[in-house]
C-alpha cells in the first residue's frame, strides 16, 4: 500500500489512511457518504443463513461509522461447476433478508466464477459528517463498552470441525446476523465520537489500531468482556482460528499482556465475523448507554477505559485482572 499515491482532497473526511471501517466522503455540511465493500468465504452450511451473515458484516461498516446504509450492491464468486444457481439464489435471499430488516435497497451486483464461494456487499450509506464515529476519534478517559460477546472464530473453527454444540452454534448465528444499527444509535446517543467493529482482526487487533490513531492508550479488564457461551471450551480443546494467532502476533507489538497466558490472550484476539461496535463514552454516559442496549436485547458490556498516552513507545493496551 506505500506504492501507492496518497489521496487528499478537502471533501474526503475518512479515507485509507487511518485504516477506518469505511470511507467517508462530504456532499454538503449536513451530509456525507459513507462508502464500504466486504466479502467472505462461507462460515456455515447454509446458504441462505451464511447470505445473512455476509450481509450483516458488510453493513455493519456503515453502522460504525455512524451512519445508515442506503443502497448495496451484490458481490459473488460462485463455483458455477459445483454449485446450483438456485444455492446462489439463497444466498442472496439471505442479504435481502437483512436488507429489509436494515431499510437499505439491494440493487444488483456481479458475479465471477471463482472454485472457492465468496458472497458480501458494497454498500453506500450517509451520516452527518459532524457527528461521524471514527478509529481516530476516542478521548482519554473513554469507558470502552462492547456491544456483542466475542468467540464468533473460535465457534465456526469448531462447526468446520463437526464438534459445536448445537446451542453454542445457535448462539453464535444469532449474533453473527445481528444487525449493529441499534448499537450505533446508542453509542451516537451517548455522545461517542470513537468507535470500530470487531471483526476479523479481533477486539485486540481493531481497538489496536485505534488506540495508535487517536493517541491514546486502552486498560482492558479481561474478565468482563463476554464470550458467547461454549466458547472457552471450545478454545480449549483446540478450536483455535489461525486469523486469531495471526491477530495476536500483530497486536503483541502494542500489547501488555500482564499475568495473562496464550490462551486469554488469543481470545481477546478472536477473529470477529459480523461483531459487534467498541465505542467510547464519558464515565457519566455509561449507566445511560448500557440501558440502552439492554433495552435493545444486546448482551453489552464495561470491557475498559482509555488513558493519556504514555507517549514513550510503550505498551499501548494493558490487560488487567481489574480496574483500579
């Protein structure tokens, strides 16, 4: 990517430099567009289930930038050879699933033949340009909230291994196909300015990046952030994604890991398929905030807060046994 021009132009508010969830470009002082595209391989057999989680982590770039999805279209590699077009039809019948729950339009898209099926969606949203949620945007003293569980990779490695218990697999479609549109609204509501999804670089991996982007530095309490039920387990007995080790080489460079072993570790950096939003609020927002998401059905969580910078190289997230 260094190769490449950067592109600065005074209308382009969030573009690639930052390594944000989507790019964010001004119309006007009160709107701007929000513009994302993602696509994955499958993470369960069925296809109109998997066309909804496609479709929900796609979106849900927009929805971390605070904005609303507008219109979206298709993106498909389909092994013609091996697979009907009437499998194909169900997956895109999941995406309209969820497009229907989220109010944006699906309006097309493009296929190529591809020997490993991909599905997902470019997507175009809008928001107000001054109240943009951004990886560069979270203050010193934050409350980091969390607004899914986490253990989405260690779930799927166990279901392609034919050894998930049905209810941790239902769990963790429930939650895979969870739309992020009421979180943002929440974290919007409690006057958040900094926010990401957890996705595939993980909780360590994604708040990594923007802890370095908005100069600050996270204190994570690892026993209050939530896994989806079954998931320690399954860690346990060796369902481990290889996204998870890959994520916790990158973040170590930042990380303090303190009395906490490999294994606390990797599921901090579980690699999220359609996770939920971290976003930061001020101390007396928090109460307000996670009511908010109870009321919505979320399964929310305090996971930290966030501190000046030391500003010498040190470490830039601490795991902690507690918060003092």
């Amino acid at each position: 990517m260094r190769r490449l021009a950067p592109v600065n132009h005074p209308d382009l508010l969030v573009g690639s430099a930052t390594g944000d969830d989507a790019a964010v470009w001004r119309l006007d002082d009160q709107r701007a567009l929000v513009v994302t595209a993602d696509f994955i391989t499958p993470v369960v057999d069925d296809a109109r289930t998997w066309g909804r989680v496609a479709a929900a982590n796609a979106v849900s770039d927009v929805y971390a930038m605070g904005g609303r999805p507008l219109l979206a279209l298709n993106l498909v590699g389909w092994n013609s050879e091996e697979l009907s077009t009437d499998l194909l039809g169900d997956v895109l019948l999941g995406a309209q699933d969820v497009a229907d729950a989220g109010g944006f339009v699906i309006a097309g898209g493009h296929t190529v033949d591809d020997p490993e099926p991909k599905f997902g969606l470019a997507v175009v949203g809008e928001a107000d340009p001054d109240r943009l949620l951004t990886n560069a945007g979270f203050r010193p003293d934050d409350v980091l909230i969390l607004t899914k569980p986490l253990g989405v990779g260690v779930i799927t490695t166990a279901i392609k291994r034919g050894d998930a218990p049905a209810d941790v697999v239902d769990a963790a479609l429930a939650s895979m196909t969870r739309l992020n549109d009421e979180a943002a609204a929440v974290a919007l509501a409690g006057g958040a300015t900094g926010a990401t999804d957890v996705t595939g670089f993980g909780l360590l991996g994604h708040l990594g990046r923007a802890v370095v982007e908005s100069g600050v530095d996270a204190v994570i309490e690892v026993g209050a952030v939530p896994l989806l039920p079954g998931t320690r387990e399954l860690a346990e007995s060796g369902a481990m994604p290889g996204g998870s080790r890959r994520n916790l080489a990158w973040a170590d460079d930042l990380l303090d890991r303190g009395a906490f072993g490999e294994l606390d570790a990797l599921l901090m950096a579980d690699a999220q398929t359609s996770g939920g939003l971290v976003f930061g609020v001020a101390p007396d927002r928090v109460e307000g905030a996670l009511a908010a998401l109870e009321a919505t059905g979320h399964a929310a969580a305090v996971v930290g807060r966030l501190v000046e910078s030391a500003g010498d190289g040190s470490r830039r997230i601490r795991l902690v046994q507690e918060i003092q």
